[in-house]
C-alpha cells in the first residue's frame, strides 16, 4: 500500500516508516499540516496514518477539511490521546480506525490489512434483513424502517457480523478477527465504540451486551417498538 505518515515525533516516525516499509508498503513521511496537504495534492495514497498534535495545526482540523471535500482516503488516526470521548469524536468525524499510542506495529499492519480488503471487495452481493433493519452489502447500503443510515464502513461491517449471525453471541475478539484477520495482541475498544454507534443510530435495543461474553443481536421484535 502507499501510505502517508503524518508524525512529528522523529523517533516515533522512523520506527513507524522502516518498519511499515520492512512489511512491504510505500511509505511517505510528513512531519506537518503544510506537508500533509501538500502531499495529498502531488500523490494518490491508500491511506493515511495521521497523528493528531502537529507543530502547524491540529490533526483533527485536517481529517475535517478532508471529508468535507468528500475525500474518502481511509484515515487512522494515531494519537496519545486516549479517552473514549476523543475515540467517538475522532470517528464520528470521518476517521476509519483509532489507534493510542504507544503503536504496536503488528496491531496497525492488521487494520491495514483490513482497509486493503475493503478496498477491494470479494464478498458475494447480499441483502442481510432484521425486522425493519436491511443492508444490502454489495451496494453498502443500510435502511432503517426505510430511511437510508450513513454509515462508515467499519461500523456496517461490524454490524454485517452480527446478521450473519444472528443466534450468536460474538466477543470482541471475534469481531476484532473478521475486521483486522488476526487479532492477536490486538488491546483497544474499538469494538465497542462501534456498538456504541450502531446503538445511536439505528436503536439501543439493536445489540445486547451479554456480561463476560460479548454482544448478540437483539430480537427483531423488541426494535419494532
């Protein structure tokens, strides 16, 4: 893949840019706004690795000014920055993934992976159906009693988890797996800032947390209400 790196850190951006390089991606390192912009004019890239504290602006102002020019550039955000909240925002906003530093490098190669496969596709067209709730994955549509939801693609894909299976309980790291392949040494809550949108946008009753186990797919029945 060819890969921009935005990261001010030196040390951190070497490690990050010899060792993505050593698993066989172009890498492309910037240390600022200006750089990152710039880059993105002169250069196609399949995603970017964007930290969000930079000497000339703020990471988040950039991923902004992106999707608002309806660029759909997979985006993950690297950060120091921890908390849930800035997790959600970060997402809401139009990044694909969240990543707390410090960076386990086999970690990021997986969910790089995964931007590459969903990049290209190979899954059969299918329209997966719960009560009012229908996705039609080859078009990578979601409707709700009708209505059209945006959503970004990592969270359909978490979502297309559990109406495949819909008498299952699914814990984390089987979600993990089917978005990233191996999820080995994978330590983040990414899944469940993905629950946590799917709750919001279509109903709370849509996923049930079963305690010490995971997450099943609530009955049809209790969203029609």
């Amino acid at each position: 893949m060819k890969l921009l790196l935005v990261e001010d850190d030196p040390d951190l951006g070497a490690a990050l840019r010899d060792a993505l390089a050593q698993d066989g991606h172009e890498v492309t390192w910037q240390r600022d706004g200006k750089a990152f912009e710039a880059t993105l004019l002169a250069h196609r890239v399949d995603a970017v690795l964007l930290d969000l504290t930079l000497p000339d602006t703020d990471g988040e102002r950039l991923l902004r000014e992106l999707r608002r020019r309806r660029d759909g550039t997979p985006v993950i955000v690297i950060s120091a920055r921890g908390q849930r909240s800035d997790r959600i925002d970060l997402l809401d906003l139009g990044a694909d993934d969240y990543l707390v530093k410090p960076v386990d490098v086999g970690e990021l190669a997986a969910r790089l992976r995964a931007v590459a496969r969903r990049a290209n596709p190979s899954a059969e067209h299918t329209v997966l159906e719960h009560g009012a709730l229908r996705v039609d994955t080859g078009q990578g549509v979601v409707t709700w009693k009708g209505r059209r939801i945006p959503m970004r693609e990592r969270e359909r894909w978490v979502l297309e988890q559990f109406l495949r299976n819909p008498a299952q309980t699914l814990t984390r790291a089987q979600l993990e797996s089917a978005l990233y392949g191996r999820a080995e040494g994978i330590d983040s809550n990414t899944i469940e800032v993905y629950v946590h949108h799917l709750r919001r946008s279509i109903a709370p009753e849509l996923i049930v947390t079963v305690r010490g186990r995971g997450y099943r797919l609530g009955p049809a029945q209790a969203l029609e209400s």
